[in-house]
C-alpha cells in the first residue's frame, strides 16, 4: 500500500505515534519517527521496524525545519508526515496557569504548524523536480486534532482551543497546498488508551465508555489505521477532512 513512500512521524516514541510508525512501516513506507529523547526514539525505531528515530523537539521551528529537509535529501523524497507530537494537561478556568497556555500553545499549534510548514516545503520541492510527477499526489500531511477541539470540554480550555486550531491548520493548509498536490487531513480520536490519558479515574474511563456506542475505548491502532488509510492513495481525492475516530463518542 505504501511501498517506495518515505513517511515521517513525529512524536513516535510511544502512544499513537509508534502505533502509526509502526502501522505506516508495515504497509512499506520508510519511515523516520522522531522524539524528544534520541535514545528512546531510537529504541521506538528499532521496535516499529522505522528506518531511523531522530531526536526532535517540535516547539523549535529551526531544529524542524532542519529536520525535516535532512530526512528529505537523505532518502531523496518526503512523501508522508504526521505531525502527532501533542500535549495534554487538564486544568478548570480559573485553575489555568500563564505556563499551561504557553506550553500546551507552542507544542500542539506551534509545533504542528512548524512541520506542516517545514512538510510542505519539502513536499514542493520534490513536485518541482523534473521527474515528471506532475499530475500525482506531491504529499500527504495528517496531523491530530481531537473530539475536544469539535465540541469542547469541560476542564480542558486550554487544550480544546488548541485541537481547534490544528484542525484548522490542516482546513487552511488543505485549501492553500490542492493545487500543489499536496492533500492535509486531520484525524480528531475520541478517548484512546494511550500515557497521555493514564490520568483518567476508572469511573471516567467508565463514563466515556458509557457514551461511546460502540462501547469501549479506542486503541492506537484504530487511529494509525485511519491515518495509514489518510496517506495512502486510496484517499487520493480527501483533503481539508477532520475524520473522528471515537467510536461514535458523544460528548
Ligand atoms: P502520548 O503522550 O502517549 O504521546 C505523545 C508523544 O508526543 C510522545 O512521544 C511525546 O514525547 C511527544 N511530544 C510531546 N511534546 C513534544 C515536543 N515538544 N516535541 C516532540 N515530541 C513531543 O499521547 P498520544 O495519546 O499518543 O497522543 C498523540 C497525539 O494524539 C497528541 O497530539 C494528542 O493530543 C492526540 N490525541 C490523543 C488522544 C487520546 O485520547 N490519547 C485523543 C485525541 C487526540
């Protein structure tokens, strides 16, 4: 399904990430995964059969610009990135501190932003060669909003306003990257069992499940699916999407 494509994923230690890069890997992409620590990204490689894990951390618009142009001249290409890496830290309105607003801002909207932008680039510079692709898909770009960006949530301002914005960043970078042939699409899980809602109480856990139809909680792997199917050229006619992957999750 993805023979010959070169993917990047980033945040792919672990969670969705490595799901993806796993799932991206074993459809035949080459795949570069990224983490904020190099030797738990190399570790995340080795276990997802990706090609290499770089040490990357998204809020610095240098080092992802470096990056991603490195991983493009070295495997001659960039056809697929994920832009996963994203924070969550729960906080009531009037419990939201300055510090929140500014880390969970420059790693969830910055930092998607960053490698959309660094993406992109890379992505026409390989429609501009002559090879004679012209006419085919340049890219494929999903990064990952949430159901809490869609519909709100109580206790999770911060983090909702942010998950807005990346779906936006993918709506307006869709609309500005068609006619370059290169598609950007969002994917918004609902609850998914991953580290970063192990803070949830059983009895939450439980609640969500309860407003869930088709009754459980999701799995990295029901949302690396759906991104697997976003880049690949079964979806070659879907950009500008933000695609729920939450069971039917009504909040
Ligand atoms: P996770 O916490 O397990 O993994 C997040 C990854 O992002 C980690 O590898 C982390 O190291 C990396 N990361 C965080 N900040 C970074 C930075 N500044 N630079 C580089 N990497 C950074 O979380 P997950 O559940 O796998 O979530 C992955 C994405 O999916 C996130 O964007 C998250 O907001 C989104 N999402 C998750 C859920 C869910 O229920 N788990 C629901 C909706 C959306």
């Amino acid at each position: 399904m993805l023979d010959g494509k070169v993917a990047l994923v980033t945040g792919g230690t672990r969670g969705i990430g490595l799901a993806t890069a796993r799932a991206l890997a074993g459809a035949g992409a080459t795949v570069v995964l990224t983490g904020r620590d190099e030797a738990k990204a190399k570790e995340a490689a080795a276990a997802a059969g990706a090609a290499s894990g770089l040490a990357l951390d998204v809020t610095d618009a240098k080092a992802v610009s470096t990056l991603v142009r490195g991983v493009a001249k070295e495997h001659g290409k960039l056809d697929i990135v994920v832009a996963n890496a994203g924070i969550m830290e729960d906080a009531l309105l009037g419990m939201i501190r300055e510090e929140l607003v500014d880390t969970t801002l420059s790693t969830n909207v910055a930092g998607t932003l960053h490698t959309v932008q660094a993406a992109a680039r890379a992505m026409m510079r390989k429609k501009a060669s002559p090879a004679g692709d012209r006419g085919t898909s340049a890219g494929a770009i999903v990064v990952l909003a949430s159901i809490v960006g869609e519909h709100g949530s109580a206790g999770q301002t911060v983090y909702a306003a942010s998950k807005a914005a990346v779906a936006n960043i993918a709506r307006s970078a869709a609309k500005e990257l068609g006619r370059s042939g290169i598609r950007v699409n969002a994917v918004a899980p609902g609850v998914i069992d991953t580290d970063l809602t192990s803070g949830l109480t059983e009895e939450a856990k439980a609640e969500n499940i309860g407003k869930t139809p088709l009754g459980r909680l999701g799995t990295p792997e029901d949302v690396a699916n759906a991104i697997r199917f976003l880049v690949s050229d079964d979806a070659s006619f879907i950009t500008g999407q933000v695609l729920g992957i939450d069971g039917g999750l009504v909040l």
